[in-house]
C-alpha cells in the first residue's frame, strides 16, 4: 500500500491500532471555549479519514465538538453567550438568562446532552411548576428547547428530548380592564401625581410602561401632535437600558387634545426641576424623570398606578391592562382593527382582535336587544 501523506498541522493524523482499526485524534474547540483532543475510530483508513476531515471542517468553521458530552451547565451559558446575546434582543436576553441561572441549571445542569431524558424534563418542568407557576415552567421549557434546537443543529445531539415533553398547560388570565367611568375616575384621582402624563399617554395611546418611561423630547411634536414610540426603557439585572420597540419597529401615533395639555405641564415642570437640581441633574432627553433627571425605575411607575387607583376605591388591575381598555374603547368608537393594530404596535392583526379587544355588558345587551327587533313574532 502507497504511504499516506501526512496530514498538516491542526489536521489531526491517523494510525492503526493493535486491533486492526483505524484511529484519528483532532484538536477541536469546546462549548467552553477551550481546546481538547477529540478522537474518532473506523474500521478502514478511509472511514477514519473521513471523520477526521468532518472534525477539521468544523474547526475551521468555529464550531464548537465536545471531547465528551457537554454537560447543560456548560451548554447553556456557551449558547447564551454565543447565540442569544449577539442576535436577539437584550430583554430577550435577560429573559433567558434568569430562567438559566433560577431553574434549568440547578435542575438539570449536571445532566450531559446525550444523556438528557424524557423523565429528567418532566421532573424540571415538575419542580418550576411548584416552585413559581405553569407559566415559568413553561417558558423556562420553551428556553431549554430552544437551547436544544441550537445544539441540534451544530450536530452535539442526535435528536431533542424537549420536544417529546408537552408543555405545561397555562391557563389563560382572566381579564377584566376598567370600565370608560372608572378609567376617568383614575384619570381624575391622578392629577396631583407627578406621573399623571404617564397615565394620561398609558390609557389614551395604549403605550407599554417601557415605552412610556422610555420616550425622548426628540419624539414628540406638539405643533404636529404627534410622538413616535421608538424605544423601550427597561431593567436587566443591575442596568436600566433602552432598548428598540417589542417588535423592532418604530410607530408614529397622533396626539389626541387630551394629552397635549399634560405634556406641555410635564415639559415645564422638568424645567423646574433641572433648575432646582442645577449641577446635580443628570441630562437626559427623556419625557419622565426623577427629581435629578434620572430615568423612572419602571416598577415606581406600577407601584403609583396602583396606589392611585386603590385611593380611588377601583378595582385592582395591572399597568399593561390599560393597553387592553384602550383597544377596547378603539372599537367601540368604530375604528378599523388595521388602525387600532398601527396604534397598540402589534406584529398581527390576530393578536389585537384575540387579545386586546374586550366587549363589555353593554355592548353584549345592545346586540342581543337586536334580537327582539328581528324576531318580534308579526303582529
């Protein structure tokens, strides 16, 4: 048989073994970043050489081959880094992270790829259910099978076990937004707080609490009345950081006459607090701010919604429901879904009609008092 050419350096090499295989050992790059000597068999030198090539192309493409089989408290910080921090956003980011760190590794990080089973999935999703709620395992479920789908891909598994566990069953919220008296009954209970624009843009223009926090000067013209939503204040861990709109676009929504009077007073009394603060304010462009030009923490601006409407004898119902009334409202004055879509900055018209429309009582009356005129036995 002619002589083998030897292989370049990093290429790995081959040798026959005292058993009559063929074995080759490559250099390949870890989860963790690292460096380790993986080796392959075959029964022929051509069978061997062909898994050597695979690991050299993998190497050469940055892809990472356990010498073994990863364990999940390797993987899923490796995938973190390297999948979901470069390319999604960060509050997706910090989402995935908190269910890493809280719940996938201390339950399954000892776990290897390969030896991840059904049972050990059912016994994770099991465990968040009774230590948080069915909603966090099942997010936390859909974390890890995202993160399985990832190493799947870059052929560290053969198949992913998450897939063949259902998800916990959540059981929707039952939804119950302020009716058009008690929204004004908040909206007048509020006018003494410093963050009655706040409220006044939450439940007139459906924006999310980090949209609110986070909008800029730059984006609202009162000559115009209008004020474009581009960006999202919110926490991650330590940091308050802006970031783009839930669905990466920025909306321009017009200004109704109720809410220019309020951003007028809010721009004055910011000038009053720059002044009062003098060298100590901290310069910033956003609408609403602490009493040094900080940016809001996001949970202040729930804790005063919450006590406004609690003063005010109202039911208890979170910040983002206002989204919900203000939908609701939309429709009943008869504005197109496609419109009342643009404005809420929904990604699908389904989830505006499904999710954010709400009928109430009334309307349920009126249209069943239809049937009396359409069915009124001929007399």
């Amino acid at each position: 048989m002619s002589p083998r050419k030897r292989n370049p350096n990093g290429a790995g090499s081959i040798w026959q073994r005292k058993d009559g295989r063929y074995e080759a050992r490559v250099y390949v790059p870890q989860p963790d970043g690292t460096r380790k000597r993986k080796t392959v068999y075959g029964a022929t030198w051509e069978e061997c050489d062909e898994k050597r090539q695979e690991l050299v192309r993998r190497d050469r493409q940055g892809i990472p081959t356990p010498s073994r089989s990863a364990k999940l408290s390797e993987w899923l910080p490796y995938w973190l880094a390297e999948y979901i921090e470069p390319h999604r956003k960060r509050t997706t980011y910090v989402k995935y992270e908190m269910h890493v760190r809280l719940y996938l590794v201390p339950l399954l990080g000892s776990r290897r790829l390969e030896s991840l089973t059904t049972a050990n999935v059912r016994q994770m999703v099991a465990k968040v259910t009774t230590q948080a709620s069915a909603a966090t395992a099942k997010e936390a479920h859909r974390v890890l099978r995202t993160a399985l789908t990832a190493a799947c891909r870059e052929e560290l598994i053969s198949r992913n076990v998450v897939q063949l566990v259902p998800a916990p069953r959540v059981e929707p919220r039952a939804l119950n937004p302020w009716s058009l008296d008690q929204t004004l009954t908040f909206l007048e209970a509020s006018r003494s707080d410093p963050l009655h624009t706040a409220f006044v843009l939450a439940v007139a223009l459906g924006l999310r609490r980090g949209e609110i926090l986070g909008l800029q000067w730059t984006d609202v013209d009162l000559e115009r009345r209008t004020l474009t939503v581009r960006t999202t204040l919110n926490r991650g861990g330590k940091d308050l950081y802006l970031d783009t709109t839930k669905n990466r676009r920025a909306r321009m929504v017009p200004i109704p006459l109720m809410c220019v009077a309020p951003l007028r007073w809010q721009r004055l009394r910011q000038a009053q607090q720059r002044a009062a603060a003098g060298a100590e304010w901290h310069d910033s462009d956003h609408v609403f701010t602490t009493r040094s030009g900080r940016p809001i923490e996001p949970r202040n601006l729930y804790r005063s919604f919450l006590r406004i409407a609690e003063s005010a004898g109202l039911p208890k119902v979170r910040l983002h429901d206002t989204r919900h009334g203000c939908a609701s409202l939309l429709f009943a004055a008869g504005v197109a879904p496609r419109t009342v879509m643009e404005i809420l900055g929904h990604s699908q018209i389904a989830v505006t009609m499904n999710v954010y429309t709400h009928v109430s009582d009334g309307d349920r009356r009126e249209a069943m008092g239809h049937m009396d005129r359409l069915l009124k036995r001929r007399r």
